[in-house]
C-alpha cells in the first residue's frame, strides 16, 4: 500500500489534456516550419495548460509490482498551490491515506499502523525521480512538464514525439498531432537507468469545462533496481472542479 502512495505522490494522478485546433488552422503535422516544430509544439502543449483551484477525482486502481498486486479505489484531491491529498479504500475501508504539501509528504498506512512524515524530498531520495511540489501538480492537473527546453521532434504516424536529454535525464513526450493531447511521458535517469513511463486514454469531454478533455484512463510505470518494475492502473469514475475540499489528515 505504501508503494501505490508512493508511486501517486510524484505522478499518478494526470488531469485533463486540452484539445487545441491545430497550428495555423491545419493539421499540426503540416503547419510548422521544420525550425520551429518542436517549439511550437511545446508551446501549444503549455497554452493547453489545464488550471483549476480545485480537483476531486475518484478513480479505481491497480496496483502489480514484484511484492505486490493489489486493487482497490482512490479519491485524489488538489487545491491549487497548497495541497495534494489522497485516499485509498479495498473493500469500503480505507487503507492508507496521503497528504502532499509544497515542502512536506505525510503518509498514514491503516493495515500496519505505520506513518511517515518527511519532507518532499524524501520521494526523489528514495526512488530518484524528481519530486517538486508544482511538478507534482503539473502531473496532477493533466499538463506536460519539461525538463529541458532542447528539444528535437519527430512525426510518428499520427502523433509528434518530443525527445530531450541532459546530462542527467533523457525524456520523452507523445503528443496527439490533431488535437495536441498529451499522451504519454517518459523519463529516464541515465546513470541509472531509473524509468518513469505515463500513458493516458479514453479522452472525453467534461461538461462544463469548455473544450477540455479529460485522460479518464492512465498507466504508470516505474522501473528501478531498488523497487523492480511496477505497474499502476487507474481509471477516473467521478470527477469535479469545485470547492472548497476537505483535507483531513489524523493518525488515529
């Protein structure tokens, strides 16, 4: 239960993608010079950018992972800028609850009594993947994150491929050609060989919310020597956009 918090912590949760018409009025894959594709494509992925300062999102999960394979159903909520909190039930009861904030992770497992409380940056320490409040809530709220601007693209059939790599990371993003939905990211740390992999599905229109689609399908994979590769599944049932939300965090 502590790996399905641990993996929703730095990336689990990804939000909507927003469908934009493409570039110039014309199938993205045509509209760009072959200088500017990659920017531009980058730029119409952080104009899709999809902000709102509250986020519900129920979701069944699964989790399979070498020491592992387990089901059950999350409630995730975010306020903007301050807060990421989780809930995970088997069965109707809960069993493990998380509590993010911009310089601190709380973590309460109800089956065995143990809590953690550690600064965010526990989660990079131990799994070597960066863990950065607002990252988190780019993941969170649907939205690409870049961790480097030097980037070089690729048409593969009917999406873009944006690769990147530094002295530290390597990653990748699949953009949807036609309507610039972000559809998965991959980010591997080199020395290591530590991967990170997240795929979005099942895009839909969410009432209410203009134009954007909403991922109501997402994998996240994660690949270390310390945790061996494990898989989480989450589809998204009940959405909403309101607030104020209830955070409550006891150890009781």
């Amino acid at each position: 239960m502590r790996l399905l918090l641990s993996l929703a912590a730095f990336t689990l949760f990804f939000a909507a993608s927003c469908t934009k018409k493409a570039l110039d009025g014309r199938d993205g894959r045509d509209g760009l010079s072959a200088t500017s594709k990659a920017s531009q494509v980058m730029k119409e992925l952080e104009d899709s950018r999809f902000a709102s300062q509250y986020f519900e999102g129920r979701a069944k999960v699964d989790v399979k992972s070498p020491k592992m394979n387990i089901g059950g159903t999350a409630t995730i909520r975010v306020e903007q800028d301050k807060a990421i909190w989780m809930s995970v039930k088997k069965f109707g009861f809960e069993g493990a609850r998380a509590l993010i904030r911009p310089d601190s992770f709380f973590v309460i497992n109800r089956l065995n009594g143990d809590y953690t409380a550690e600064p965010l940056s526990y989660i990079e320490r131990k799994y070597k993947i960066p863990a950065r409040f607002d990252l988190l809530q780019e993941m969170v709220m649907g939205n690409a994150v870049f961790f480097s601007r030097d980037l070089e693209l690729e048409t593969v059939g009917e999406n873009f491929i944006l690769n990147g790599r530094d002295k530290r990371f390597a990653t990748k993003h699949t953009v949807d050609a036609r309507g610039y939905k972000l559809l998965g990211m991959d980010l591997t740390e080199l020395a290591q060989d530590r991967k990170l992999v997240i795929n979005n599905a099942d895009f839909r229109r969410i009432e209410g919310q203009g134009d954007n689609d909403f991922a109501h399908q997402r994998t996240v994979v994660i690949d270390t020597e310390e945790t061996g590769k494990a898989t989480l599944d989450l589809e998204f049932t009940r959405l909403s956009f309101s607030g104020p939300l209830a955070m409550p965090f006891q150890r009781r």
